[in-house]
C-alpha cells in the first residue's frame, strides 16, 4: 500500500517516521514521548512520559489521579495486553448507600470519587513493559507543572465556561489572580510539580534495591504515603468515601485483549470495557459500506443505528468482569452480530433507545451481580443528579509505535474542572464513579470494590505486517469517532490524516455514560461540513439532527499511527479540532 493516497491534501501533513512516531493530545506531550525514543526508551517508556506530561498541560481534561486505560503490543510475543487503568469504588459505596441517602443518585463532589487509578497503572506498565526509570519518564511532566507551559485557547475557554462552578480548591490553581487565564498567559502548577518531585525522590531512595524497587516506592508513595494520606484527609473532612485501605488496596490490572475482525483487519482492545466498540465491527463487517458513499445520508444511518445497537448490548452486558460474569464469547460471536444486524432498518431511524439481545432472547442473558443480592431500588433510583460538567470534556489520547515494533496506546483522564483539587497536591481525585448507576440490576452498578465501565484505545493489525495504533478523548462519541477513522483508512482508502479531519459525526440516543445517563432520542450531531443535503437526508429517515460547527472539539479529537507494511514507514495523524499534535523520526 502507499500512503498518503495521490490526490489527497489534508490541512495538515502527516507526521512521518522512518524508526518510530508518536500521536498524543498535545504537542508537548508528542515531544516528550519522542524525546524519550531517541534517548533510547521503548514505546512503553514514551507512552507513560506522554501520558504524564498529557496529565499536566492537558489537566482540564487529564491528571494522574484520574484514569488511564492502556492497550499494549509487544514485538517480542506478539501478545495484546490491555489495562483498564481505572481504580475501583471505596468499600463503604454501594447501591443502598446513593438510594438511601441520595434517592438513586450519584452526586458530583467527593462521594463520586474511586480510588486513582492512572498513576498506578502507568507505574505498573512502565515496570512490567518499560525499560527506564519514573524518574526518566517524569521529567518534563515535572518540568511543566513547576515552571509552567503556554496557556492555549481551548483549555482556557474549559477554564472561563466552568469558573463559577469550580470547586474552591481549585480555583487558586485553575484562575490564578482570581480570574481565568488568557491564551499566551504561564500556566503553572506549582504543588503538582512538588508531588512529581517526591515521587521520583522516593523512587531514588528505594531504587538502591532495583529499577522495579524504586518504580514500586512510587506506587507506594502515592497510594500509601504522604501522598495517599493528604487524599484521605481531604476527603474524610468533606464526606468522602475513600479511605487508606482503599488505596492501599490498589493494583493495575492487565489482561488479554478481546480481538475481532473486520474483513482482514483485526482490531484489539479491552476484554470488557473496549466490547461495545468491537461489537460495532462486528456488525459492519460483511456490509458494502464503500456502496453507500462516504458520509452520504445512508451511510450515516447505517453506522448510526449499528451504534445504537451496540450500545443496547453494552447496557445489558457489561460491567466489572471481576464481579460480573460478561460473556465475551458470546457477544463477539459473528453470528450474534448478524443476528443483531437484522435489526437496523435502512428505511427508518430506530425510536428511542433499541432492546437489547438479551431482552429480546437472541443473546446471553442479563448477567448476575452477585453484589446485589437482595437490592432493591427503593427510594427513588430512576431519579439522577445534573448539577456536574459534560462528560466530553475529559480524556486525552497517546499512541507510540518505536523501532522495534512495540506499540503502545493510552487515554488518560480525570480533570480538575470536574473533582476538586487536594491542597497542596496539585491533583484532583477520579470522578469517575460517575460513570457506574446506583441501579442494582444493571451489570455496572456501584459495588464495593467494583471497577465502573471505561472505553479503551485499540491497536489495529493485519497479517502483511501492517499496525495501527488508535484511540480519542470523547465519551461516549469515542467509539464512534474512532470508528469512522478507521473506516475511513481501510474502507475508504485515506491516509492517517485525511481520516482524521474528515467531517464527523456521532448518536446521542443511548444512556449516555455519565450522570444522569440522559437519552437524547434520535439525536443525530454532525458537522457543518457535511452539508444541507445530508441533514435533510438524515432527517427524512426519522433522524433529529443538530449541527455541530464546521469542526468542532466536541466531535473528538482521534490520533493514530500507521506503519506501512510495504516500506516500513509510519504515518501518523492527530486531530485538529483540540491540540493534538504527531511527530515522528
């Protein structure tokens, strides 16, 4: 194959690399991944360095006491391993608590917060994958956060729209002087660089026993040190739920990744939280997308009823594979999709939100929370809170493919717009309980102990050698815009870049991932790009579409890396609609 494709010109370049490329959210955080790669480093030494320094200049939407959900492929074995990097809820939440005291809710503040789970995760995999020291991969996150970095437009527009909602721990940090900075202004996190600092001074002193010594007095210090015990004061005094054997409990998991094909394509991601995306393959695969047109109304319906589709099933079936029982053979199973399939009607948008296979007896059945036993939803669990900031505003993106073939590709997350900030830390604790429900009978309610549900990057490969790393902050239009790149890529036949800015699109009528898990019915977004004869197109078969701007953030903002099998060469592309930014060598 070659790439780009002659003829096609995208705003920007692409990134290109004769060894080794890097895609991240922001430009610093590319080149400090790249900085790692030529200093020797493994693309699972760059991935972390990226994800940290991702954590600082993109702390309205990242932070290491947030999430992280990672997916792995090593040259060595050959093997895709997966990580959630998401922590898990404290033991005093569950159920019964948020319908005793808060009618079914899950409020925004300190009782949504779940034990971090980015930093250990990270840790975790620069130990197990990685080659060099927290210090090495710290550095520049470091440096960032103590001596600042240029404020740029979109994260001082998330500032100024969220000013008068800020929790009063963040405001010192967030609008400095009392208001919110401008683009060009120094943004400096002062006591996030103090916590990087003892972190990798712990790491020296344990370090004199081993490199994996010193990496685990980092996962020490922080979930079990000064820094863990700055948290549980913080948040005992404001109601929290956190407490030091929560998370001393902490542990990154790993596991093999679930895998599907779409044609010859094969697409891997996370067994259990990364399903609904490789459900969505699944049902397109074997469908003449080429014959409907690139972004044509039919087109958009098609992947647009196969999202709605998928996202049934994910509601029915997906929760904490260390509590419930998901059955991923099962819900992978071609079969099962074609059966799926037969639901999307070509003529006709889907009203309201479509059963699931379960409901209507063609899959597995609903599966068993044995946390739940004898739960009710009494005291008003349909009702939800809705005083807390879009879920779309959080994430950020790193792929890494170095010179011998590793791969790595991470989603960091967790903002301190959206979790107060813990006095003189600099970081703000996971909000991320708001992704489960306080509905006992759905498979990702709360449970002590219990991970919520979290989408994950993907590495797409084929057997010519040819490997795609990819993934986007967004919510839950992650799966959605990660899918039309790719489709873009192998159906449509553009370069990394073209796929990337191509107009875009995405459903909102499913339960959105966060409190209060609205259902915009029929909601279609799309992008001014696409034009008057596509909406009124999209509208004739039952769609309720809304425009987006020409290109908006809001529509995701996906990176990936390709490596041509034919020359060796990658070609990486990064959105233009938030910061992203590809470099490569």
């Amino acid at each position: 194959m070659r790439i780009p494709p002659p003829g096609r010109q995208p705003w920007r370049p692409n990134a290109t690399g004769l060894s080794h490329a890097v895609a991240a959210g922001h430009q610093l955080s590319a080149q400090a991944g790249l900085q790692i790669l030529e200093a020797g480093g493994n693309a699972v030494d760059a991935g972390v360095a990226a994800c940290l320094v991702t954590c600082v200049v993109e702390s309205q939407m990242t932070g290491i006491a947030g999430i992280a959900p990672m997916v792995f492929r090593m040259a060595e074995t050959g093997e895709t391993l997966a990580s959630s990097g998401i922590g898990f809820w404290p033991q005093a939440a569950s159920c019964a608590y948020f319908q005793n005291k808060h009618g079914g809710r899950i409020p925004a503040g300190f009782e949504e917060a779940i034990v971090p789970g980015a930093l250990g995760s990270l840790v975790a995999a620069l130990a197990r994958f990685g080659t060099m020291s927290f210090a090495d991969v710290a550095h520049s996150a470091a440096r960032f956060a103590r001596d600042g970095f240029p404020m740029y437009a979109l994260m001082a527009r998330h500032i100024a729209e969220r000013k008068d909602i800020l929790h009063p721990s963040s405001v010192a940090v967030a609008m400095p002087g009392g208001k919110p900075p401008e683009a060009g202004d120094r943004f400096v996190q002062a006591d996030l660089g103090r916590t990087f600092d003892f972190l990798i001074a712990e790491e020296r002193t344990r370090a004199k026993d081993g490199r994996e010594a010193g990496l685990r007095g980092v996962r020490d210090a922080f979930y079990e040190g000064d820094v863990a015990a700055h948290i549980i004061a913080y948040h005992k005094e404001n109601g929290g739920l956190l407490t030091a054997e929560d998370m001393a409990a902490f542990e990154a998991d790993f596991s093999p990744a679930a895998e599907v094909t779409w044609r010859d394509v094969r697409i891997a991601t996370g067994s259990t939280a990364g399903l609904h995306t490789l459900m969505l393959f699944n049902l397109l695969d074997g469908v003449a997308l080429e014959s409907l047109g690139h972004n044509t109304a039919a087109y958009i319906h098609t992947l647009t009823e196969s999202v709605k589709i998928a996202m049934a099933d994910r509601e029915a079936d997906i929760g904490d594979p260390a509590v419930v029982d998901v059955p991923v053979e099962s819900i992978l199973d071609k079969a099962f999709a074609a059966k799926r399939r037969a639901h999307i009607d070509a003529a006709k948008a889907y009203p309201g939100f479509p059963p699931s296979a379960a409901e209507l007896g063609e899959g597995p059945p609903i599966p068993h929370d044995p946390t739940q036993a004898g739960a009710t939803t009494e005291g008003g669990g349909a009702a939800h809170a809705t005083s807390r900031s879009p879920g779309d505003l959080a994430t950020s993106i790193v792929c890494v493919i170095d010179a011998a073939g590793n791969i790595f590709t991470g989603m960091p997350s967790g903002s301190f717009l959206d979790a107060p900030l813990v006095p003189g830390t600099g970081i703000a604790v996971s909000a991320y309980g708001k992704l489960s429900t306080a509905d006992p009978s759905h498979p990702n309610c709360v449970a002590p102990g219990k991970r919520p549900r979290c989408i994950l990057p993907a590495i797409a490969t084929r057997d010519d050698g040819l490997v795609m790393p990819f993934g986007s902050p967004g919510s839950d239009v992650i799966p959605q815009a990660t899918l039309q790149v790719f489709l873009n890529i192998f159906a449509f036949g553009m370069d990394p870049q073209s796929a990337v800015e191509a107009p875009r699109f995405a459903s909102y009528s499913f339960p959105q991932p966060f409190e209060p898990h609205e259902i915009l019915d029929r909601v279609l977004r799309i992008e001014g790009r696409l034009g008057d004869d596509v909406w009124h197109g999209l509208n004739a078969l039952g769609h309720k579409t809304e425009w987006w701007p020409k290109r908006d953030w809001l529509a995701a903002s996906v990176c990936c890396i390709l490596k041509d099998p034919d020359t060796g060469f990658m070609y990486a592309g990064a959105d233009p609609r938030r910061q992203a930014w590809a470099v490569g060598f």
